[in-house]
C-alpha cells in the first residue's frame, strides 16, 4: 500500500492518532447517542446503532448537539472508551469543547479535523486504517479495511 | 486572541488553579472560532447539575475544582437535577442514583451556584437584560434569553458553562457579535395559518422551524401576537429538532421590530412558506405512536410558569386523573411555592395529578415504571422522551393532553 492518499482538513483541536476509523453518513449527538460505559452507539434511528467508537476514530458529517454533550462524552473519556479522533465536514462548537474539556481535566487529547468534503464516503471506509493529525489537520489513509 | 493583562495573569495561575484551567479552556475555544479577545459576562447558567449528564466525570471535575477552591465569579444558576430532590422516592429513583444527584449538588452549592434546578432560571433569580453578555447552556433557555429578551449567549456546552462561571468571561465569536444574529432563513405564515393560529402550534411551528433551520438563525413572519409561554415553548421545540440559539419573530421579538431588522440589510438564504397543512403534518411527525390508551402524561416542558399552573388547575377543577394514568406537571420551586399560596397545588393534587420540581421526564431515570405511550404538549418532550424515556410519544395540545389523562385514552381526531 505504498499509494496512500491524503485529505487536507483544518486542525480543531490538536493531537495525533493512528488507528482504525468508523464512518456514519449521518449527524451525531452523544447525548442519548452512546452508551458512556462501552462507547458504543445506542441511537436505534443512526446509521451507527450497535456500532463501537470506543477508540476508533469517528467521521460524521457534523454534531447534532445537545448542551449536554460532554457530559456523555467526558463520561466516556473516563471510562476509556470514548472515540480516540473526530472527523468532521463541520465541527461545531459543542464538539471541540468535548476536545478541548477531555484535556483540560483527563489529560487526553483528542484530534479533531474538520473539512470533509460532503462526498467522504468516497474517500473513508469504515475499518480504514489512519493516520490523523489536528495539528496540520491531515488524515492519511494507510490501509484500506 | 488579544488578553489583557488580568487575563494573562489569570493563565499564568496569580488567581489559583480553577481561574487557570477554566480561562485556559475559554482560550482555546475562542481560538477555534476565530474570537478577538475574551468578553465579560453578566450571568451564568449550568446544564451539568443533573447526574444523568454530569455523571461520574462530572463529579470528578467538580471535586478537583472545589478542592482547588474554586468559586463563581458571576451570578450562577443550575438547570434541572436528575431527581426531585422532594419527592424522588415517589418517582421511583433508586436510591443510590439520588445520592449521585444530592453529591452534584453539595459540590455546586460549594463554587456558590444558585440551586434553582431550572431550565427557566429566567423566571427565577437569573433574569438577563437585554443585549447583556451571558455565559449559559441548555438549549431552551438559550434560545429564550436571545430572543425573546435580546441578550447575548453562545450555546455553552456542559462545563464550558462552569469555565465561563469561574471565569466570568466568555470568548467574543457567534452570537455575541451584531453581525452574528442576523436572520438567514425566513418562514412566512399562509394568511390563513396567521389569522388562525392556535395555542398548540407554537411548539409544532418550532419543531418544524427547527427542522429546516439547523443551526442558522430563522426569522418568522406573520405570527401576530405570542404570550411569554408560547415563545418558550416555541424556541425550546425549535431548539431541539434543531440547534437554534436565536430566532427573530417579526412584531414580536425586540431585535426584529420589521423583517429588515431582523436581516441586519442582507439578503436571507432561502424563504420558506409554512401554512395550516404544514404545521399539522409536522405534528403527526412529532408522533411516534398511535392513539389509544395512555399511562403517563407530560406537561411544563420548559418548566412550568405560574400562569400555566393556573390553567392546569383549571382543566383539572372537579376532575379525577384516570386511574393507572401518571399526570407529572414539571416545574421549578418557585413556580411550585407561589401555586400552592394560590391554592393551585390544591386542586391539582386532589385531581390525583403530581408536581414534579426541578427535574422532569427527560432528565430523570424512569425505568422502574414500565411506562409505554407518553402524551406531552411540548415539543422538546416529543423529540426526546421516545430515547429518554422509552416510549411511544404522542404530541397534543395542552387541553388534549389533560383530557387524555382524564379519560386514560388519547383520541387525536
């Protein structure tokens, strides 16, 4: 696999992450939407129902938030089992609060890339492996799954 | 961004550890959207006082603040607990949950949070101005504050509320700025719909609002007059099939005095025409389940106000809630103090309904019931209560919904 492509985003929230992602088409809100305890998608109405995102890194369009959302997430950060990156189209503000809150009081960082262009599907399979940066905001795909 | 000099003191710890942390949160926030600099705030609300939210980490990052000494800076209340901290054994919360809550709740009373357990702190002792910079969450009470009385909050997520509390700051981007809280998507009513607008289409017109707006910022036209709960009713509906923060009602809400107004002199991005057909449509949407029987009926999604107690009482004067049929009406410890001196509490409770205060349906665990159709006339309930709770939701407007908990059936036609 020495042809590996590469999609240049914009870095949210500093970090970088190698490992397996897990694509939704769909907006996501944590709040309601994943089991803080197993990280793993509980949302019957999501593309993602019984799916994990426990460390694995999570591309969806954009988050569909409650004022809650860290609670839920934070929760699963403790618990170590909450999505290790976030890819986005757009990050709202609700999401890089989760980012930035998980390293302000877990010593976590989270990487956060936004940018997406609205046909990722194309270029992100679940099960993909991937290298992603939040700081030059890059996400190589190494392998395909 | 651009820090004064208190600020920079601040980050290099001269004021303690919360200061630094929370500051260095509301920094890094603001430089992910592009903020000038930091903005002082008049007021703060929480929405991470319920244990269903804050959970254990929640208790973990309050615990290491207030070991750290950690104390509000500003006027500071807390949105709905996970209990009512009264009557949770009523409603069936196990014990051991309540004694996470009542935990939540020493730890905030400790950084000198107000303990309103409110989703309506605006009706309490937390009452913006207008055009006030504010540090708030909970979507419904955000949306209430921006518009209906013109002050300025982003949609604070759960702890960057505590960091904004701590710090009395917030970074300046969004909804803080003029250019922010211009209208980009405009519903007009059919003159049919606006001339025969009922109670009930408040919070359907929101759902539906919400719906097509997602995070823009919508402006209606053609609603010709809203009370106080209507408006509440509309934003917190709008607010959670959306993400609205801000919503201008030509005529109604105090930065939309004309549609111009609202725009701020640009052209919105699209224009939308709702009439009577749309809005009921919406309203079967809003509906998971079928008529037929019911076993739990929700009203005061936001809490309930005292003028809404007083309806209830009347639609229930006389009445028996049908047996095996629950009849929670939410509300907040002031609402909930100034019905019982109007005798209000009374009449509801001889009618076999309960108050449920400083909680509600969504925000307490309500397993142990077994509840299956749930009946509400808010639309914020109607979004959620089918994950929250776990039952079939079916919308209806205020009167339906004491009828059906009167008759233990819903017939919508």
């Amino acid at each position: 696999m020495s042809s590996s492509k590469i999609i240049q985003g914009r870095g949210c929230s500093p970090g970088e992450f190698e490992g397996e992602v897990v694509v939704s088409l769909e907006p996501f809100g944590f709040w309601q939407g994943i089991d803080p305890e197993t990280g793993i998608v509980i949302n019957r109405r999501h593309d993602l129902w019984r799916a994990s995102l426990a460390n694995k890194a999570f591309v969806f369009p954009y988050g569909r938030g409650s004022t809650g959302t860290p609670g839920i997430f934070l929760e699963a950060v403790r618990n170590g089992c909450a999505p290790a990156a976030i890819v986005n189209v757009k990050s709202e503000p609700m999401i890089v609060a989760c980012a930035i809150l998980a390293e302000a009081f877990f010593k976590v960082s989270i990487p956060i890339v936004e940018g997406l262009p609205a046909d990722y599907q194309k270029l992100l399979r679940t099960g993909d492996r991937v290298r992603i940066s939040g700081v030059s905001g890059t996400i190589e795909v190494v392998s395909s799954g | 961004m651009n820090l004064t000099d208190e600020e920079k003191q601040i980050l290099d710890g001269a004021f303690g550890a919360p200061q630094r942390i929370a500051l260095k949160v509301l920094v890094k926030l603001g430089e992910a959207y592009g903020a000038d600099r930091l903005v002082e705030i008049a007021s703060a609300h929480v929405v991470g006082s319920s244990y269903q939210i804050a959970g254990e980490a929640g208790i973990e990052i309050y615990t290491q603040l207030v070991e750290q000494g950690a104390r509000v800076k500003v006027r500071t209340t807390s949105d709905p607990g996970s209990i009512d901290f009264a009557r949770w054994q009523q409603f069936k919360t196990p014990a051991g949950y309540a004694e996470r809550q009542k935990k939540i709740a020493e730890l905030l009373n400790r950084m000198g949070v107000i303990p309103t357990w409110t989703c309506t702190p605006y009706t309490t002792f937390n009452v913006p101005r207008f055009g006030e910079d504010l540090g708030w969450s909970e979507s419904s009470a955000v949306v209430f504050v921006n518009s209906v009385i013109g002050a300025r909050t982003n949609r604070l997520a759960a702890y960057v509320d505590v960091c904004a509390a701590l710090a009395g700051r917030v970074p300046r981007f969004g909804l803080h700025l003029p250019e922010g809280r211009r209208g980009e998507v405009i519903f007009e009513l059919t003159s049919d719909l606006s001339v025969n607008f009922e109670d009930h289409y408040f919070p359907a017109l929101g759902y539906r609002v919400g719906q097509v707006t997602g995070d823009r910022i919508p402006v209606i036209l053609g609603v010709r007059r809203a009370t106080f709960d209507q408006l509440k009713a509309f934003g917190a509906a709008a607010a959670a099939s959306g993400s609205v923060a801000l919503y201008h009602m030509v005529g109604i809400t105090p930065e939309a005095r004309s549609l111009e107004e609202a725009l701020g002199g640009r052209q919105p991005a699209e224009r939308h025409v709702v009439g009577t057909r749309e809005v009921q449509e919406t309203m079967t949407q809003m509906s998971t389940g079928q008529d037929g029987p019911v076993d739990v009926v929700g009203v005061g999604c936001p809490h309930a106000s005292l003028d809404q107690m007083k309806r209830y009482a009347t639609l229930l004067e006389g009445k028996r809630v049908h047996r095996g049929v629950e009849l929670w009406i939410c509300a907040n410890t002031v609402v909930e103090e100034m019905a019982r001196r109007m005798g209000y509490l009374k009449t509801i409770e001889e009618a076999g309904a309960k108050l449920m205060v400083g909680t509600c349906h969504n925000d307490c665990p309500l397993g142990a019931w077994g509840f299956r159709r749930l009946v509400t006339d808010s639309g914020k309930f109607a979004y959620y209560t089918p994950t929250t709770v776990g039952t079939e939701c079916i919308f209806a407007g205020t009167e339906a919904c004491f009828e059906a908990a009167i008759t233990g059936r819903v017939d919508r036609r």
